[in-house]
C-alpha cells in the first residue's frame, strides 16, 4: 500500500492539547519570544468542550503567567474560597474534622472556585491575543520521526473512515503538523503520551504510574441552598474501607454548584460501579438537601493521574517535552493540579 499523501504545515511549536498546561505553554513561548510560530491542537469542538467544569485553583501559575490578571474585567476567577469543610461520611450520618486538624496544605483559603472550561477559553484569547494558532476540533492521531529517531510532529486523524477501516467517499486523510518541538499535554493517560514513555523509557526508575476515575455534574441549585466559595471534601461512605476514594462540593458563582466523586482505579471489588457509587452519595443526609429542587445542568467523566512527584516520568524527549496530566502533575494531598499544569 503506498504512502498516504497529506497536507503538511510548518510550526516553530506544536503543542497537543488546549488544557491548562499547553495554553499556558503557548501564551509562555509567545512572551518570550513574539516572532515564535506557535500552534495548539484541541480535540474538542471548541477550547473547554472536554474539560470538566468546577475546580479549585490556586492562583500562583497565573500570578506568573499573567501578573496583571486581577485588574482585567472578565476574567473567570469569580468566586474565592470563602470556607473549606471536610466531612467523615457513614451510612446515616456525619462528622466534620476540624480545620486546625487538616495539613496546612489542604487549606484552600487565597484560591479560587472556577469553571475550568471557562479559564481554558480565556486562556485561548490571551494566546490568540500574542498570535497562537489554535485549532479545535482535531486530534493528533500519531506522532512523526525523523530519521534520528527525535518527534518532528503529529498527524490529525483521517475523517471519512468506514467502520471496517476502509477509506469511504468522504475520505479525507489527516494533516501533519510539523514543529522544531513538540509539546504534548493531552491529559491523562493519553495515546501519545503512553507511545513516548514506552519509546524512550521516560518512567524508568519511577514509581508506576497511579490513576482514578472521576464523575462531575453540574447543578443549578435553588439560591437558599446555595453556599458562595464553600468547598467541601467529603470521605468515607458510600466506598468501603476496602475502596479508595473521595467527594467533593464547590460552590461556584450564579447558584451553581460542581458536585464530583473520585474513585481510585485499584479497586478490589470487580461488580463496584464508580457512576452507581456517585449517585448514591447523592443521597446521604449531609450531602442531599444540596440538589432539592435542583436541576442538573452539565456531567461528564475523566481519568486522573494520582501516582503523585513519585510517579513523574522524565519530561523531556528527543524533540518535546510532556506536561500537565500528561506527566502527572496532579498533587495528590492537595487535591489539584492545575496549578502545577500552568
């Protein structure tokens, strides 16, 4: 079969993936350097269609990024921490653990309570602002080498492709996106990612890599119910002592509230469904009052990296480098990372 004849086009950087980390990249290359020709590669439809919305976020990587961010109008850091709960939840009822108890590194008072998706779509104005060129809806499907053996760039997926993998009449073969360096930050175990780490043994001598699902949904709750800046983590049932795991409510702004429910993928029990176990802590006493008369706006599920510091492979390849949860920068203990990924 001959080679397939694709549309190429040349970048000083490609970057894979318009989360937090590659926005932050491609804003960062272009500070330093202007004439620097920089494209993002986003396989959502558009910035922020695969991030779940509702995070905590400390602010220091955009203090460093975008000092000036605070005196801008529009920006997405809407509501601060204004109280941080954790709860031991049982079957029928509830403590809370006092906060002077907690690890000073799980205090959330100074961050923010956002819309991830939101901070990822004002990222991308800023970097289209320095002239990035960033295209959503394509997924880099597969890497390119040279004869070194060094990334020189991806190719996007082929679109028209029968379900037997045969080419159909609107068959249309992917492009290559060539760059003097590759950046990939795709998210958690991604396809690319797992490729490099095998290629070029990046976790060799790194403790193995460690991950969970997961589950997020939205709520539009009733404004008496609704708690501006409160984070709460919650622990315990409905997970037994057998089953890692944990909860979350953040109260955003405008009476929403991002409810979410982790479960660590090493899990013992194989008829345990994560999404079951979500909408069961739903129903606990201390959590249900919430969502009464509440509508469910938005959901979605994703992997998280939790093998934490240990468990980073060496970020640096012949020709790129990996970033955000691609490389597993989430902080285990403080429940975050996106931080880190800017």
């Amino acid at each position: 079969m001959s080679e397939i004849e694709r549309e190429s086009m040349e970048f000083d950087v490609v970057i894979v993936g318009a989360g937090p980390a590659g926005l932050a990249a491609a804003i960062r290359l272009k500070q330093l350097n202007p004439d620097l020709s920089v494209v993002v590669l986003e396989k959502g439809g558009e910035v922020g269609a695969h991030i779940l919305s509702g995070a905590v976020v400390d602010p220091i990587g955009i203090d460093r990024l975008l000092p000036g961010w605070r005196e801008e109008e529009g920006h997405p850091f809407k509501t601060p921490v204004t109280d941080d709960h954790f709860l031991v939840l049982g079957p029928a009822g509830s403590f809370r653990l006092p906060n002077f108890l907690m690890p000073p590194l799980m205090n959330n008072h100074g961050n923010y309570i956002v819309s991830l998706g939101n901070v990822c779509r004002w990222l991308a104005t800023k970097a289209e602002a320095l002239g990035v060129e960033i295209y959503p809806g394509f997924a880099a499907a597969s890497l390119v080498y040279n004869e070194a053996g060094a990334v020189t760039g991806v190719i996007t997926g082929d679109m028209g492709v029968e379900k037997d993998g045969t080419h159909g009449p609107a068959y249309a073969p992917g492009m290559a996106l060539m760059g003097k360096y590759v950046l990939i930050g795709e998210g958690a175990r991604g396809s690319l990612a797992k490729q490099l780490i095998d290629k070029y043994q990046l976790a060799d001598g790194r403790e193995p890599a460690k991950f969970g699902i997961g589950l997020k949904e939205l709520w539009q709750v009733k404004p008496e119910n609704h708690k501006p800046g409160l984070v709460q983590h919650s622990f315990g049932w409905p997970l037994d002592m057998k089953t890692g795991g944990g909860s979350f409510l953040y109260h955003l702004e405008d009476n929403q509230v991002a409810v979410g429910f982790v479960v660590h993928l090493n899990y013992k029990n194989p008829w345990l469904s994560p999404f079951e176990e979500f909408q069961r802590f739903k129903t606990h006493p201390a959590i249900r009052g919430t969502f009464e008369g509440a509508k469910r706006i938005g959901y979605g599920a994703r992997a998280i990296t939790e093998g934490g510091w240990q468990s980073v492979p060496k970020l640096s390849f012949p020709g790129g480098v990996l970033m955000g949860c691609a490389a597993g920068f989430v902080n285990v203990p403080r429940i975050k990372g996106s931080h880190n990924a800017v």
